[in-house]
C-alpha cells in the first residue's frame, strides 16, 4: 500500500513526521510521502525540515518515506515558480490542492496547477473535460481521496479519468492517526466513486510502479 499525500505537524497535520511513518509501517503500508501545505511564506523552511527528516529516515526500514510539499491556495501564477523551487531542491512528490467544492479555491487552480511541474492533482473537485486531458498527456494523477468534503466529487473525477484515460490515484488525504486506512478501506473509497474490483487493482499496480521510479531517484 502507498499513500502520497499526508500532513505533519509542520502543516496542519497533528503527528510528528517519525510518528506517522510509525503508523503507516504498522498498517503495513511500503511507502508513504510527506505533503505539508507550502506557500511563499513558508516553503523554504518545510522543504528543509521534511528532506532534513526523509534523509535521515533509516534506509532499511520497511515503509520508504519519500519528501513532498503541497502547493496550496497559491495565486495561479506562483505554482509553476514554487514547482521549479520544490523540485530543485530535492522533493519527489509535487501534490497540488485542487479546486475542491469543500473550501473556497482560486478559479483556474486545477489548470494553472496542471501546467507546472505536478506529481498530483489533489480533490479536484468538478474538474473538466479539458483538465482532465492535460492531466491525461502530462501524466499527472488525478486524486480520489478519503477525506470529508473533498470526496464529495470522487465519482466525478472517476468518470472523466475513466472515460478520458487519465491517471487515478487512491489517498487519505492524511492529517491524524484516524485517516489512516486498512488496504480494505482504501479499496473501499474507490468502490464507492464507481471504480471496479480491476480498475483499482490496476491503480494500485500503477502508483506502485511510479513509487518505485520515485525511490530509485532518491
């Protein structure tokens, strides 16, 4: 099992970073990635703080923690800037915060995210046609989350990814010990956003193949 997109206390999540990769590893999840919220105003210092933390993760463990940031509520021109920034120093898993219909978010959010250098679209919310076909050719996964109000419009995005071939990927959207969840659970979220038995387990196989690209590169 992975999960790419959980929060630390170094954001608004309420576990240390040692704490979560903790809980992960005994849910029996192989890899996870720390996505705190990151903006002008605190990027430096969570790109620092979560390399600091990833490098210094022991790497015979049995969960592998990958270091990620999550761009969000940013103005539309800052994402592609703020992309480059987090790339060059060293995070492998870009997690941009969608338009979801659970909180106010800039117009334009999911295109002006897609155009930079993304991992992941998180609660996209009522994406389009036209989002979803960027995100089809940038090869960007589109996420179907676990979390209250952002999976409102999981079944939405299902459709068009399915219709459209985009990619999926299945998420917690973590931020305390309760988000996280058994590989039955995940499954489950998919289920319930219109995902077949196959359709998910070809999800699954498809993250983990990119986890594996993204810890070799590490």
């Amino acid at each position: 099992m992975y999960d790419l997109h959980t929060h630390t206390l170094l954001s608004d999540g309420v576990l240390l970073a040692s704490e979560l990769a903790v809980r992960y590893m005994a849910a029996g999840y192989k890899a996870i990635a720390i996505c705190d919220h990151a903006d002008y105003s605190n990027i430096e210092n969570i790109t620092d703080s979560i390399l600091n933390f990833t490098r210094n993760w022991p790497a015979d463990c049995s969960i592998k923690v990958l270091p990620g940031i999550e761009l969000t509520h940013l103005p539309l021109a800052q994402f592609q800037p703020l992309a480059k920034y987090a790339r060059s120093k060293g995070i492998k898993i870009i997690v941009a915060h969608g338009q979801t219909p659970a909180e106010p978010v800039i117009q334009g959010t999911n295109r002006a995210a897609l155009e930079a250098d993304i991992d992941i679209l998180a609660h996209p919310g009522l994406i389009s046609d036209s989002d979803v076909r960027l995100a089809k050719e940038k090869g960007v996964f589109l996420e179907i989350t676990a979390r209250k109000g952002h999976r409102d419009t999981n079944n939405h995005v299902a459709k068009l990814a399915l219709e459209l071939g985009a990619r999926m990927i299945i998420e917690t959207d973590c931020h305390s010990p309760e988000d996280i969840l058994t590989a039955e659970q995940l499954k489950e979220v998919a289920f319930k956003a219109g995902i077949s038995r196959e359709q998910t387990e070809n999800i699954f196989l498809d993250v983990e193949r990119f986890v594996k690209t993204k810890v070799s590169l590490a």
